[in-house]
C-alpha cells in the first residue's frame, strides 16, 4: 500500500509537471537590431626615427613605422574605451610636496585600417582609421543588441 501510494505521487507529480511544462516550452528567434549610423574614429601615432635603438638606419626607420602604429592604435583605443586618469598629491607643511599623474589605457581595436604611413622630419607618422560599419559586421554574428524576431510555442 505504502509502495502504491508512492507510485500515484510519483505519477500525480509528473502529471502536474508535463502540464506546467507545455506552458513553457518556446523558441524564441533572435535577429541583431542594426543601429542608424556608423561613427568613423582616425588616429594619428608618432614616433622619432634617430631615437629608435639601432646602430642601422634602415632597421631605425622600421622600428619607428611599427612604433608610430603601436602609437595610433593607442589613441584607437583611448577614444574607444576611455582613458584611466591616477592621481597622488603629497602635501608637507601645507605646501604640495609631490603630485603625480598616471594614464593608462586598455582595449582591443579589431578592424582598424592603416590610413597612411609617412615620414616627417626625424619621426614617423601612422594614421589609422576605425570605421565602425566594419567592427559591427565582424560582431554582429555575437552581437548583444538583439530584438526578438518570433516566439513559437509548443
């Protein structure tokens, strides 16, 4: 008897829980919302060619064009994500004793295009361009902003 009424609450339960179930069971389609415009972002990095540390200078002007990139993407960046700004002041006697300041910037930058890449003077200058167009096809397959496109239910 015991080991019926068991069975019939095992049963009762899953009854209960197929119902419920049916109610809930649904897909739901995704598709990505396209935004209505596309800001283009451009930077410019610079580096000094007779700084570079090499005693040739055709691997000094190289050095500088891959700095000056390094330079740009930087700035790509900082526009993208933002810049870090730490700041300490040491006051003695009422009067500013030290005070310093550290920048700091973090990100990645996909789809970013080399502009143009030239000498001025003794350093090298690196424009690039960041058309976000490009980064929003790259994404759009992970792209968070979505909109529901259907709901089917079961």
């Amino acid at each position: 008897m015991k080991i019926l009424r068991n069975y019939i609450g095992v049963f009762l339960s899953a009854i209960v829980l197929s119902a419920c179930s049916s109610v809930f069971d649904k897909h739901v389609e995704w598709q990505a919302v396209k935004p209505e415009s596309f800001p283009v972002l451009t930077a410019i990095g610079q580096a000094p060619i007779s700084l570079q540390k090499s005693k040739h200078k055709t691997q000094r002007m190289l050095m500088a064009i891959n700095a000056s990139k390094i330079a740009a993407y930087a700035e790509l960046a900082e526009q993208v994500y933002g810049q870090s700004i730490d700041g300490k002041t040491t006051i003695s006697n009422l009067v500013i004793d030290n005070q310093t300041l550290k920048a700091s910037v973090q990100g990645i930058i996909r789809g970013a295009k080399v502009v143009k890449s030239y000498p001025v003077g003794d350093s090298y200058t690196t424009e690039l361009s960041l058309d976000f167009k490009d980064v929003y096809e790259m994404y759009s397959v992970s792209s968070n902003r979505q909109e529901i496109k259907n709901i089917s239910y079961y």
